[in-house]
C-alpha cells in the first residue's frame, strides 16, 4: 500500500494530512477575506447556459481548427514591429529572490478573494507574481479585468506577468493582450474554409471592445504604484536570472505550441543554466502524460526532458487543483511536474485521479486530498439532490472509501478506516477509480472521465473549505525551493495558511 505523503521537510503548521481542522472542515473563525468583496459579487455560474455559451469558442476551435496559432502569429508580428526584442526576454540582476505563482484565477467571486489574505502574509515579500493560466473567466473580455484582476490584487507590491489559458484566448488574446503587453490590437482569427466553414464563421465570439481609459483608471486606482508596474514582451516569454531561467509559454486553446513559438522555446531552452517552465496546459495531469504537441514536429516535453537544457521542474495550469510528480529519467535526474491552478476558479475534484503510475503513490501528492475532495462533492450531491442522508460522506466515511478503491493509505490516517456500503457506493457514482484490479486496457475510458468533467464545472461553492492554493518559489544560487500553500477560506489559515508539500530541488 502507497501513501500520498512525499519524502521531505515535515511543515511546521497543521495542514490537511495532519487533521480536518488543518483541512479546513471546522472553522474557528470567519475570513477576513468577506471584508475585500465588492458590493456586487459577480452573478457568475458555470450552470448558466449563459456563461456556457460566451466559452462557446472552445468547442468551435476543436470541431472546425484552432486559429489561436494564426492570431498569435498577427500579434507577435505587431509587438515586434513596435520593437519588442526578439527574445521576448525579461533579465532580473538578482541571483536570489522569490516569486509567487497561482493559476486559473478570474471568477471573481468569494473563491478567488478567499485566496488573496493567505497570499499577502505567505508571499507579500516576494519580488513578483505570475499567473498561470485562465487570468479571466469565462472568456477573458478586457472589461472584466477592473473586477477580476486589478481590484483583487491590489494591495500585492511587486509586478504580475501571466501566460494566457484557453479562456483568455476566447476574445482572441485582445483584452490579455492590452493588460499585460500594452497592445490594442485586434488580431481576429482567419476566415475559415471547407463546406462548413461557414459555421465557425457565424457562430465565432468576436472580441468585445476594450475602453482604454477605464482600464488605465482601474491600474491608476488599484495597482498604480511604480513597483507594481511590469514590462511582459509577449504572450510568451522568458525571465532570466543569473541563477534560473523561467520560461513561459502560450498554449492557445487547444493545448499545441505554433512553429515559431517552438523555435523560439528551443532556443531560449538551451545552454547549461537551471530552467523551470510555466505553461497554460500541464505535462504530467491525473496520472496521465500530456507533452504537448508542437507544429511541425515535436513535444513541450521532448525539449524538457532533454539533458542539454537542464530543465528542473514543470508547473502547468488549466485544472484547478495541486499534483505534484516527480519523475525520473532513465539519466538519473529527476524533474518535478506540477500542477498549480488553484488560484480561484472553481475546484477540479483529485477524487478522480487514479492511484498513480507515472511516479509511485508514495512520490505523489495531490490537494486537496482525495477523501476531501469526495467529501466536499458529496455533500454537494447530496444538498442538489435533497438526498443529504444517502450521499453526503464525512471526511472520514470519504477517506475510508478512497483507501478502499484504490488501495492506498489515505493521506490522513483514521482508527477505523472500513468504509460502509453507502460510502463505497457514493464513491463509485462520484467517479473514484478502483486500484489496479481495473484492466489497463478498460482504464482510461472515457466513460469514467466525461461525467465528471461537467460535474466539476458545476460544483463551485461559496464557503470553506475552499481548497484553493498557490506556490511560493524561493530561488538561491544553490537551490529552488517550491512550496504549495492552501487557501481554506478560514480565518484560521489567513496569517498562517498551511503547508500542504515542501519541494527543495538543486540547481547544482
């Protein structure tokens, strides 16, 4: 039996594996975090046909062709003609210094606000932050960024800089565009061709209009001050450092890396120096290998993997939970590929994630854990179906079923870990896998993925546990330390948010 603790530094805070009240389960106060809200909290809800529909795009851009490498194409042209450096490069003197990373962040709602008083007292003191995918939820209209960026981030000292997710993309990059590389253009997609062509030309979100002066009046209200201000070449880019490089790429919609995008990350990937890469879709994700296509040839992953480019670590967005997987190669290093997109936006369940493969259960660690991830769903369920005495599991009743299913010991240890009928049968419904009995050739049906893609959608709620998280990232000549903080929403957890996994990686 596997445990989802990781061999390391014991935090020093009662987090989630040590109790329920480090969880987030028993609050002892409330967040401060209801003080920061607006007086109008978006009305926004992933089970609005509304919302659904405004994201529309995606489901365009798989059936009828991806334009986003076209327009990306239009746009780096534009901000090279203005004098943008080839390298798309940001050089920092420092050889120490420490950033803050969170991803999937813009709803708007208590979620996202719940995440930013942890984040002041565990990383005010860092020199910038970056945002890893999906800056604006749902489709990244410039006009969302007063209430969903500036406003929620305003008291955070240093710059931001942030790659694109597939929701920022669904304006066509324009309003990402203008916050964060000070382009107004509008780089509209190319007219599609074929019988059908047609379709994606009528039913295309065309990019709304962006006010210039109230988005200059919302960074002069809320994020005027000079520290505050950052210089982002492009959609992709890259920080270097005299002790690591950081690397950010544009992953579009659809998850592939457009030719010359490629060419460019090889060319900043190469050379001795330490390098660690951001991207909107991560590599390694529920126990599944995602490398990333390039065009013309190639894999994200094949330039990671390369030891001429000695690349440490991984971290992708896009999914809104923490996975963390250290893996190595047939060399002897290791990289550690993570997940970090639980910055706000509603939670993707780790109920769902299989008992891993790609590195040994022992190696991974997710958060939430899964028993809370199963707990928090049914709970859900059960209030939704007004069935609360059949569906809803104690984090107990859940973790028992999680160690049942798939054979590990629980990252949370109880006395009586047997799980009840009526434990495992909500579980099964909830999608949690079994172990290693499933046949590898039934394991990766889709029949068990699909429906829990939407239910995530559809279970975002509005009081603790949040289970939301971010990384702090504090970079030596010698060392890469990252480490995954929660944000229950407690008041308990604001000026001291628990350690949820503590990663120390040589950069010798």
């Amino acid at each position: 039996m596997r445990a989802e603790e990781t061999p390391g530094p014991a935090p020093v805070a009662d987090n989630s594996r040590t109790s329920e009240s480090g969880a987030g389960w028993t609050c002892q106060k409330p967040g401060t975090f209801q003080e920061l809200l607006p007086e109008r909290v978006p009305d926004f809800s992933w089970r609005r046909p509304r919302v659904l529909w405004r994201s529309r795009n995606d489901v365009l851009a798989r059936l009828f062709g991806d334009p986003t490498d076209a327009i990306r194409s239009r746009c780096v042209a534009a901000l090279r003609e203005r004098g943008t450096p080839a390298t798309f490069t940001v050089h920092r003197p420092a050889s120490e210094f420490s950033f803050v990373l969170l991803g999937d962040t813009g709803e708007g709602d208590k979620s996202q606000y719940a995440v930013v008083p942890p984040l002041l007292h565990a990383a005010a003191d860092t020199d910038f932050m970056i945002i890893a995918s999906d800056v604006i939820y749902p489709t990244g209209d410039a006009k969302e960024y007063p209430d969903k960026f500036f406003r929620p981030y305003k008291d955070y000292p240093g710059p931001i800089y942030a790659i694109p997710g597939n929701h920022d993309w669904y304006d066509g990059l324009r309003g990402f565009l203008h916050i964060f590389c000070d382009l107004d253009e509008d780089c509209s997609p190319p007219r599609w061709g074929g019988a059908l062509g047609f379709l994606p030309r009528l039913l295309w979100r065309q990019p709304g209009a962006v006010d210039a002066g109230v988005l200059a009046e919302a960074r002069r209200t809320y994020r005027g001050a000079p520290g505050q201000q950052a210089a982002q070449p492009g959609p992709y880019w890259a920080i270097d450092t005299p002790s690591l490089r950081i690397i950010g790429i544009d992953s579009g919609i659809t998850g592939r890396v457009d030719r010359e995008q490629g060419e460019w990350l090889r060319e900043v990937s190469a050379g001795p120096k330490p390098k660690m890469l951001i991207t909107g879709k991560p590599i390694y994700v529920d126990d599944d290998h995602r490398p990333g296509a390039i065009e013309g040839g190639g894999t994200v992953d094949a330039i990671v993997r390369d030891p001429a480019h000695h690349y440490v670590a991984a971290i992708g967005g896009d999914i809104h939970n923490y996975q963390h997987y250290p893996v190595p190669l047939d060399d002897g290093r290791t990289i550690h590929y993570l997940v970090s997109g639980g910055g706000g936006a509603f939670m993707h369940g780790t109920h769902i994630i299989p008992r891993t493969r790609v590195v040994e259960e022992s190696e991974f660690r997710c958060y939430p854990l899964r028993g809370d991830s199963l707990s928090r769903y049914s709970r859900l369920y059960g209030h939704w179906l007004r069935l609360p005495k059949l569906f809803e599991l104690t984090p107990q009743e859940a973790t028992a079923a999680i160690e049942h299913r798939l054979g590990i010991e629980p990252g949370r240890g109880y006395l009586n870990p047997s799980p009840s009928r009526r434990a495992r049968f909500v579980a099964g419904v909830l999608g949690v896998p079994r172990g290693r009995r499933v046949r590898p050739r039934f394991a990766r049906l889709p029949v068990r993925k699909l429906p829990q893609r939407f239910r995530s959608e559809l279970a975002d709620w509005d009081t603790p546990p949040f289970f939301k998280n971010f990384l702090r990232v504090d970079v030596t000549e010698s060392e890469l330390r990252i480490r995954c903080y929660a944000a229950t929403g407690c008041g308990d957890h604001e000026t001291s948010p628990p350690c949820e996994d503590d990663v120390p990686i040589s950069l010798r």
